[in-house]
C-alpha cells in the first residue's frame, strides 16, 4: 500500500472509518440524473461486448479474413473489451446505487489499466494506419512487410508502450499524501482526478501526465496524419477515378474510428487542461465519452462498411440458426 493513502481522510459529506478507501462521487451535479445516465452506460457496455466478441469470433472462424488489417481489428476489439471491464462495471454500480467506495489498490489498478489501454488502443490505430499506407502505396510488397511475425511484436510493442508509459503514474500518486479528502468527484480513477485532491507538490504528476499524453495522442496522430498525406499522394496520382473511389474506400472505417477515438479524447484532454470555466460535470461526462463510445463504436463501424465483415456476421448467424433447427429437429 502506497504510503500516501494511509492519511486520515475527512470528507463532510462521505465519511469513512477505513482511510485507505477512496470514494468516487459520480458525476457532481448531476446525481438525480445518475440513475437514468446508467441507461445509456449499460447498453454502451451491452454493445461494447456484443459488437467486439462478434468481430473476434468471426475473423477467427473465417480463414478468408486472417489477413493484418483485421488481426489489428481483433486487437483493437480485445483492448476495447479489457477497457470496458476495467470501466463499466463500477461505473454502473456508482449510477444504480451510488457504491463508490474503492480500496486505494483497486483505484491506482484501474487508473493504471483504463490509462495503459487507451496508449494501446492509440497504437493499434497507428499500426492500422501503416497497413493502409502500405496497402495503398506499396500493394506488391504488402504481405512480405506485414508479415505475422511483424504484426506479432507490433502487437507486443503495443502493450509495452502503453504498460511502460502507465508505469510510473501509480508510483508517483504513492509518494502523495491526500490530508484533506479522499472524495474524488469523477465516475472513475482517472489520473488527475485522484491527484487533485492530493497535498502537497504535485507538479511531477502533471508535468508527467501531460508528458505522457503528448507523447502518445501527439506522436501518433502526427503519424497517423503523415500516413494518409502520403496514401492521398498515390491516390491522386491513379488515373482511373473508380480505382481512386475504392482505394479510399478501403480507408473509410480506419479513418471513421480514429474521428470516433480522437474526437472525445482531445474534447476531454483540452477541457481538462485549459477548460477551467467549463463546469465539472461537463469534464466527466466527457471523459465517459471517450471511455464509452469508441469501444461500442468500432464494431459496428467495421461491420457496417467492411463488406467481408459484414458477409461473414451475417453467414455466422445462417449457420447458427441452421444448427438450431437441426437439433431442434
């Protein structure tokens, strides 16, 4: 147990004799919404899980679809999974009954998964980038550079990234010592949230923590960005406007999912650092925003506008209804 939460806690409005327990207080403001704001969470999360294990399991089941740009699908919809796990669930027990209480342990283990997968998430998308660039603009070399030993360690590259980032975080929030309150007015243990209530220096934790994002939402969107000046290059330059039309076409979901993961998390992220009149239930409705959305998002954008997707779902089901009137039978 980090040192700094072992500090007596005193709170006007939640007490509580243990004082290594945190308690989220939700969205300030809006309480009396809280329980019908879990409507749209839990049908976010029913989404989240039915639209991501379908992905997972059709391009499992499908041999036609074991190519690199839907391997990195697949580990874009298993980090989505893992990040709602680590979200919804107390998110929907703060809503339903207002269980906020959370050990410290617990706090600095779901601050330190939510952050690490949103870093994973983000190179994932830059990974798929660079499939659609090399798609796009080197077709004949496509499958000896993404080869599955390459989307292996970028997978890989991808969890360390986001792990080795997240490291220090909890070490840094272990060091503080939260003298006046361990009330901390968010739905969830998002960094600066817990670190606001904290005493003493905590210039490190924000030096850091906007150290951090830069490094992950600026570095990659940089990149992301360069992909498709260099992939709007090649189109430009076919000469036949039905190949210009479907080589764009093959990046609609990618770019669909980086505007629906971008979007908020920069919302959220400006808000959060220069946003100082916006009120705070606007913050944290935001920040579920970009927890929330993306995650139930995705799927349905790739089956949606992916045609091999959208034909083998579909085949998945036949084939289930078929085998349930076989025994039926």
């Amino acid at each position: 147990m980090p040192r700094g939460f072992v500090q007596p806690m005193e709170s006007p409005n939640h007490t509580n004799p243990d004082p290594s327990v945190f308690f989220l207080l939700g969205i300030p403001g809006l309480e009396q919404f809280h329980l019908w704001l879990s409507l749209p969470v839990c049908c976010l999360g029913i989404a989240t899980i039915v639209g991501n294990i379908t992905i997972l399991i059709v391009v499992a089941t499908e041999p036609a679809l074991h190519k690199p740009v839907y391997l990195f699908l697949c580990m874009l919809s298993t980090i989505d999974l893992d990040a709602s796990f680590s979200t919804v669930p107390k998110l929907l027990a703060i809503l339903w009954c207002g269980s906020g209480h959370i050990s410290a342990s617990a706090c600095l283990a779901q601050m330190f998964f939510i952050h690490a997968f949103c870093m994973m998430e983000s190179t994932v998308l830059l990974a798929m980038a660079f499939d659609r660039y090399v798609a796009i603009c080197h077709p004949l070399r496509y499958a000896t550079i993404l080869t599955d030993t390459i989307i292996a360690r970028i997978g890989v590259v991808a969890m360390v990234r986001g792990s080795m980032l997240m490291l220090p975080c909890p070490f840094l929030i272990g060091r503080l010592s939260f003298c006046q309150s361990h009330v901390i007015p968010h739905t969830y243990c998002e960094h600066m949230a817990v670190v606001k209530p904290a005493c003493g220096d905590t210039r490190p934790n924000h030096v850091y923590g906007l150290t951090a994002a830069l490094l992950v939402i600026g570095v990659d969107l940089f990149c992301i960005g360069l992909s498709y000046v260099f992939i709007a290059r090649a189109v430009l330059r076919l000469s036949s406007h039905e190949a210009q039309s479907k080589a764009l076409g093959t990046c609609g979901s990618h770019v669909c999912v980086i505007l629906i993961s971008y979007t908020p998390a920069l919302f959220s992220f400006f808000t959060h650092r220069f946003g100082h009149h916006v009120p705070l239930h606007i913050h944290i409705l935001l920040a579920n925003v970009y927890l929330l959305f993306p995650p139930a998002l995705n799927p349905m954008v790739y089956g949606v506008k992916t045609k091999e997707i959208r034909e083998r779902v579909v085949r998945v089901f036949q084939r289930g209804q078929g085998t349930g009137v076989k025994v039926s039978e």
